[in-house]
C-alpha cells in the first residue's frame, strides 16, 4: 500500500469508538444527519459544520468521533451497505436458491430505494479513490454470500463459482443502480427483471 493509500485510510478511520449507549446514540445521530445533509444539499453543501449543526452536536464533539468529512461518508457507506451484508446471515433459514437468490435480490433493491436519491449520491461517492477499499471489502463480501448460494444444492451448476459470483453481484449492481437513476420505483417489476437476468446468465451454459 502507498503512503498515500495508507494516508486516505487513515483519514477514514474514525478517532474513537462510543463505549455507552449515549455515545452511540450521539454517533448515530450524527450519521443519520450526515445522511439528512448529503440528500438536502448535495456534495456541495455537506461539511461538517452542517452536520454538526443538523444533528445537534458541538463540532468539537462530532470531531471525537470523525475527523472529516470522508469519515462521515465512509460511516454512511458502511451504514447503508450494512442490510445488503445482513443477507449472509439469512441465508442458514432459506431453503433454495430461487427463494434465496429473490433475498439478495429484494435486499439489493431496498438499499436502493428506500432512499434513492441518498443511494444515488452514495453510489458516486464510492467511485472516488478514497473510498476503493472500502466498496472492495463490500463487494467481496457479497460475492462470497452469492458463492454460498451457489453452494446449494438446487443451485445452477457453474464452471466457476468465483466468477459466477462477481458477474452476479456486477449484474444486480448494475440493473439495480441504472433503474435507480431512471427513478424507477416498481420493486416487483425490477425484482423480476434483476432475477431474470441472473437466471439467464446462470443457466446459460
């Protein structure tokens, strides 16, 4: 890693983590007011001030906690990413991979819409180089939830399970997001499309 990688990690990486209840509620406050601001005002009018001001807090006690902006975006990322990567955990009760594959489809389409215009702005931030790791670890973490899918026992048969899981999650990414950008908001309809999509490419030789 360059010393500029490693420098942009660090910059993320919060300044101590809440040990009681208050604090944390004190934390997600402050998050979900970053996510108020970001939605509100755009990249342009989020900073930290505003934040602060949002969610009610000193800027010196939002700054115990983020040291900037980047680690606002990077607490929000990971916030929104959290319910996609709970499907992981689903997975043990689900029986079949249609049933289980519709999950980590509808979960894919709830990021998305439950607040588009929020999901829209996160989705350019994650392009920027300091947040690559970051959506990396994401992704990989849901390959590896669509590699235990295809583990099932009625699930298609892949020559490469590896890289039928990347191809899936960049198909589900990608028909999820151009409908969000389209404000598409018929969920039955995507999910049917996304869904036919995955089967297609699954069952395609």
């Amino acid at each position: 890693m360059t010393l500029r990688k490693r420098l942009a990690t660090k910059s993320l990486t919060p300044r101590k983590s809440p040990r009681q209840t208050r604090a944390e509620g004190t934390v997600a406050a402050i998050v979900e007011a970053a996510a108020h601001i970001l939605e509100r005002r755009g990249f342009e009018g989020f900073n930290t001030n505003a934040v602060a001001e949002k969610a009610g807090v000193s800027i010196g006690s939002l700054y115990q906690y983020f040291p900037n902006k980047d680690a606002l975006l990077s607490a929000l990322i990971a916030r929104e990413a959290a319910p996609l990567l709970a499907v992981e955990k689903e997975l043990a009760g689900i029986a079949g991979s249609r049933a289980a594959f519709q999950r980590y489809v509808i979960a894919g389409i709830q990021y998305q819409m439950r607040r588009p215009q929020l999901a829209r702005l996160i989705d350019t931030a994650e392009k920027a180089d300091t947040f690559s790791d970051q959506v990396m670890g994401t992704v990989t973490r849901l390959r590896a939830v669509v590699e235990k899918i295809l583990d099932l026992k009625d699930a298609p048969i892949v020559l490469d399970k590896a890289v039928a899981a990347a191809d899936v999650v960049a198909i589900t990414r990608s028909l999820i997001d151009a409908a969000g950008e389209r404000d598409k908001t018929d969920v039955d309809r995507l999910r049917r499309r996304v869904e036919g999509a995955i089967w297609g490419y699954l069952t395609s030789g």
